[in-house]
C-alpha cells in the first residue's frame, strides 16, 4: 500500500508536460517496436545476406552517434519542442522509405538518414522531462518515463510479429513484414501530436545566447562528469552492439522460432524491464544509486551467459527475461544520477554524449558480431559475441562503482570541510 501510494503521490505531482511527454513516448515505442523486431527479416526476406543487415545496423548507430551532440546544442540552444517535432516527422518519412525500398544502397542510405533525425528525438526527451520536474520527482519520473517506453516497445514487439503472420496469410514474405512496418512507420508519426501541446518556458536570453566555449569553462565540474559516464556508457554500448540488435535473428536461427513467437519473447523482456524498473527506487532507497546500478547489472551476467550456452528455447528465453529486465532497470537510475549532477544548460549535451557512445558502440560492433556469426555459425558463433558482451558489462560495472563512489566520497570530504 506504501508502495502504490508513494507512486500515486509522484504522479498526480507531474505537470501536463511532463503527461504529454509520456503519451508520445507511448505511440513513438510502439511504433518504433513493431518496426524494429521485423526489420532484419525484411533485409534477409529481400535475399541479403547477413553482413548487409550488420551494415545497415551499423550505419544507423553510427549516424546517430556522429549527430548527437550538434543535436545537443541545438536543443539546448534552439529548444527541445522544436527540435523533437523535426526529429518526429523526418524520422516517420525515413521509417516509410525503409518499408517500401529494395535497393542495398538505399536501405543503408536511408537507415543512416533515420539514425541522423531519431538522435534529435532522443536526445531532447530527457532534458525534457528533467526541466520539468523537480530533483525530488526524477528518480521516480525517470523510472516511469523508461517503463512506459519499455511497456510500449512491448505492445509493438507483440504487434510486429502477429500482424506478420497474420498478413503472411494472405501476402507473401516481403509483403507481409512490408504491411507490418508501414503500420508501424504511421503509429510513430502519431507520437508527433502530443509534442504540438507542450508548453516550453522561454530561458533566459543572456543563458541562450551564452557561447558554447563560456559555458564549458563555467561548468567544467559538469563536463568531468559527463565523461565519466560516457566512458563507462561506452564499454556498455559496445557490448551491447554486439548481440541486442540481433536478438531476434539468434531465436530464429539457433531455436527455429515463428516470428509470433519471438515477438512474444521479446516482448516479454520488455514488460519484465519495465517491472523491474518500477522497483529501481526502492532498490536505490536500500543501498543508493551507485549501488543500484553496479548490483543490478551483476545480476544480470548470469543469465546473459545461460542465454549464450543454452540449447532449449524455454531457457534461452527466461535467460533474456531476466537479463534485459536487471541490465535495464539501472537505467533510469543512471540517468537521474546524470541530470542532478550537470547544470540545467548543459543537460542536452550531457544527454547527447552520453548516447553518443552508446552508439559508437553498436556502430562499432555490428559487422563484428555477424562476422563472428557467419564464421562460427548459430551456436558457437552468438555463444562467442554473448560471453564477449557479458565480459564488457562486468569491466563497465566495476569502472562505474570504483569511479563513481569515489567521487561521492571526494564530494561528502568537500562538504566536511
């Protein structure tokens, strides 16, 4: 009853903002959700091979990975309704584009246009939500913003696989995934309606106006901090490049899975991160945030190895579910510790950078882990990039607890004194 009162409190407390913000999240996951867990099976319907599904990943991340911090400053700068209104409706165009295209080059062209414009819908959501509340609201707003993305991306996971099968009833292979990401192309679109309502409050014009370099040198304790995440953002990222964008081919390919019954396990993962999230504040009320993060993605490892090595689909499965649900639930506790360490003009490159590895990352690793795939084939070929991935969480684990409680200790010694 505690519980469910502490939450309730918390959010009849969000302004409508911050509601709208949260209703566009919805129909952008969902959107985005069917898209993505069909798309690889498009460019393999097509008659591509693997290492053309790596580069398209790639080129996406990649992409993003380059814009984010221009995007950053310009939403800094510029403001983040304006900036995320862009980013939505080029972002749906380019979505349209993918679902009806054929051509190698103009898959990996437009996949790249579409990790350019997504990045400035990605980066303004945060900053967002953190303008607009108070630092007593974050942890908790931050944790309710990831789960319903994440209950989102689950109804558009389960929607992606069954409206495939069902159209496969009655279309052929590519034009069934064909109906399937369009519908997703246009529910993304939808998400641009409620970002029309928000009302931005005008900053400062001196605080706009402010050369990028005066800022730097005003906030260099932002600047430290921001790089120190990033750092440990990117062991993540790269680890993560290897294997979450090909989840969906490794329960295909080692287990024969119908696209329906992927959809469903992925799904699945996604409602057990967003359940898992929902518990993050109570998990950082016991042992604080540091803690909360380090402790969860440990536990996470585990799993992520019995997910590697397993030859029974139910235990592939419940390995994901756990893996994405304890790897995840950090987070939202991630980024609030972020935003109340880095000044308010500072947040949208803070944000920026920190996405901007992650990407790098998956950019960096999506022609590896599908090489490694091809070499060695369905088992010991994503056996190799899991243990791989789960070696880069564990060394990006330990980085963040040493390097983060040592400055929470440097910080209660500044006090003292």
């Amino acid at each position: 009853m505690a519980f469910y009162k502490e939450w309730a409190t918390q959010i009849r407390g969000y302004n409508r903002n911050i509601r709208l913000a949260l209703l566009s999240s919805v129909f952008i996951q969902i959107g985005m959700g069917i898209f993505m867990v069909i798309y690889n099976f498009y460019i393999r319907g097509l008659g591509f091979s693997e290492h053309v599904n790596g580069q398209i990943i790639s080129m996406n991340s990649l992409a993003t990975a380059l814009i984010l911090i221009p995007a950053g400053l310009l939403s800094d700068r510029l403001g983040r309704k304006n900036v995320m209104i862009f980013g939505v409706v080029l972002t749906g165009a380019f979505l349209i584009f993918r679902s009806i295209i054929e051509i190698q080059h103009l898959l990996v062209m437009f996949s790249f246009l579409t990790g350019l414009t997504m990045a400035f819908v990605q980066v303004s959501g945060i900053p967002w939500l953190a303008e607009n509340s108070t630092p007593a609201q974050r942890v908790h707003l931050f944790s309710i913003h990831f789960a319903v993305m994440t209950g989102a991306n689950v109804i558009g996971n389960l929607l992606g696989g069954a409206f495939t099968d069902f159209f496969s009833l009655f279309y052929t292979e590519v034009e069934s995934i064909r109906a399937t990401l369009l519908i997703g192309a246009l529910v993304f679109l939808i998400g641009m309606t409620p970002i029309l309502k928000f009302k931005e409050v005008e900053r400062k014009k001196q605080e706009k106006e402010k050369p990028f370099k005066e800022k730097v040198k005003l906030h260099s304790d932002s600047i430290k901090i921001v790089l120190l995440f990033a750092f440990a953002q990117l062991l993540i990222g790269i680890g993560a490049g290897l294997v979450i964008p090909y989840l969906n081919l490794y329960f295909s390919d080692r287990f024969s899975a119908s696209n329906t019954t992927i959809g469903l396990i992925i799904s699945l993962g996604q409602a057990a991160t967003a359940i898992a999230i929902i518990i993050g504040p109570l998990v950082v009320r016991k042992i604080g945030e540091v803690k909360a993060v380090v402790t969860l993605q440990l536990l996470s490892l585990p799993f992520l190895l019995l997910t590697a090595y397993t030859e029974h689909l139910w235990l592939a499965a419940i390995g994901f579910l756990f893996r994405q649900a304890l790897m995840n639930a950090g987070n939202p506790i991630q980024m609030s510790l972020m935003m109340s360490k880095v000044d308010n003009s500072m947040k949208g490159l803070a944000n920026s950078v920190n996405q901007m590895v992650f990407n790098l990352g998956w950019a960096m690793m999506g022609p590896v882990s599908t090489g490694i795939v091809v070499k060695y084939g369905t088992y010991w070929g994503y056996a190799t990039v899991f243990s791989i991935t789960a070696s880069l969480y564990l060394v990006g684990s330990v980085y963040f607890y040493i390097v983060f409680k040592k400055l929470k200790v440097e910080r209660s010694l500044k006090e003292a004194v």
